[in-house]
C-alpha cells in the first residue's frame, strides 16, 4: 500500500468516525426533545397528494379527529398527506408534530407544525417514529410510506416491539398490495395467515381514534391483542 492509499484508508476511518458522532447526536436531540411527546399516533403518506383531494382531505379530517381523542399527531414533517394530518391536529388546537428529513430535493416543513425535528438519517427517524407511537395510520405514499409500513410490520412479527394498530387508508389503493401478500408470500408459506392480521385496511377514518383508545384500553387486561 503506498502513501495515497494509506492516506485514504486514514481519511474514511476518520469520516466514519465522525458519521458515529453524527448518528448518536441525532439519537441524543430526538430522545430529548420527543421525550414528553405524551401518546401519539404517526400518520404517513405521500407528499405529491394534495390539497383538493380526496384523501387529503381526509389526512386532515383525521389529524383533527385524533387531537380531540387527546393524541399528538406526529408526521414525516413534509407536504402532501403529511402536511394535511399537521394541518388537522393544528386547526384543532392540539399538538403537531414534523420529524423532517433532508433530501437531495429539499423537502422543506410544512407549515402545520408547533414543532419541527430535523434528521439526517432515515434509520433515526424511524426509531423515533416508532419508539413514541401508539399507532400508525398509513395513508397512499410510495417508497417511502411502503418502506415504514413494512419496517413498522416487521418489528411487530418478531415481537421486537409490542405490537400497535397498523391501519391501512384506501382499500382501492392497497388492493393489489393485499392480493400479492395473500396470493404470493402466504401462498409460499413465506408469511403465515396471522400476519395479515397485524394491519387493518380501511376507508372511513372515523373511527380511527376511538379504535385506538378500545385497543390500549383492553391491552391493559387482555394483553396486546389487535382488535380485529
């Protein structure tokens, strides 16, 4: 190895070093400041679905309806769906909260939120998200919202985390999903039939709050059973 390889092995030690740093940084502020968030519900859903539509109309019907239920509203902190269920919780006086992530594309927080977390890394962010949720309410999105759906599905089949509601908005949406999982990885045997359980797909949102309240409080007698 001659002197500029070792010079670059010395400079990556020293980034990744630094990136540690970073992550524990990231970890510390979120902890702190999420730390008396009180009982909170994480809606998700795509930032190119907006206002004068259908469901965002209902994100923000929603975020509203879950305030009065006495819950925080927590979102990914940017436009679209995300800013109609800040929106909701805001108009309804309660608290609202944005964990935005810097993109390439400079995804800029909406303007609904009381508070606003910024991170860097998704990985902390979702930790955040799910370490404070008592549900996650997941609305159309693309990779993004498919990529926590199934992060949050996950931790509740292994039993790493005790499991929450999981509610699935738009049953058109997510119809071909739910074909593929019932048709494809059950059929396989790589999911078992339970696992569809762990999720519930609906259109009215509604009863969303009241739901969750049922839930926690028979889990306090029954244990963590989902509802449906």
């Amino acid at each position: 190895m001659n002197g500029i390889e070792k010079q670059y092995v010395i400079d990556a030690l020293a980034e990744d070093s630094w990136r540690m740093f970073r992550i524990m940084g990231e970890f510390v502020q979120g902890f702190e400041e999420m730390a008396d968030v009180g009982k909170a519900v994480t809606v998700f859903g795509s930032a190119r679905l907006k206002e004068g539509t259908e469901i965002y109309t209902k994100a923000q019907q929603l975020g509203g309806a879950l305030v009065r239920e006495g819950y925080t509203v927590l979102t990914g902190g940017g436009p679209g769906i995300m800013e109609a269920a800040n929106r909701g919780a805001m108009e309804a006086g309660g608290p609202s909260i944005g964990l935005n992530i810097d993109l390439p594309h400079d995804q800029s927080p909406n303007p609904y939120q009381a508070d606003t977390l910024a991170f860097k890394y998704f990985f902390v962010r979702k930790v955040m998200l799910v370490k404070y949720s008592t549900a996650f309410v997941v609305f159309p999105g693309g990779f993004g919202t498919i990529d926590e759906l199934f992060e949050a599905l996950t931790l509740i089949q292994t039993r790493k985390i005790k499991p929450f509601p999981v509610y699935l908005v738009g049953v058109e949406f997510w119809r071909g999903l739910l074909q593929w999982l019932q048709g494809t990885l059950q059929r396989a045997g790589t999911i078992s039939e339970g696992d569809l359980h762990l999720f519930k797909v609906v259109d009215d949102v509604s009863t969303i709050p009241a739901e969750i309240e049922a839930y926690y409080r028979n889990s306090t007698q029954a244990g963590f059973n989902l509802p449906w």
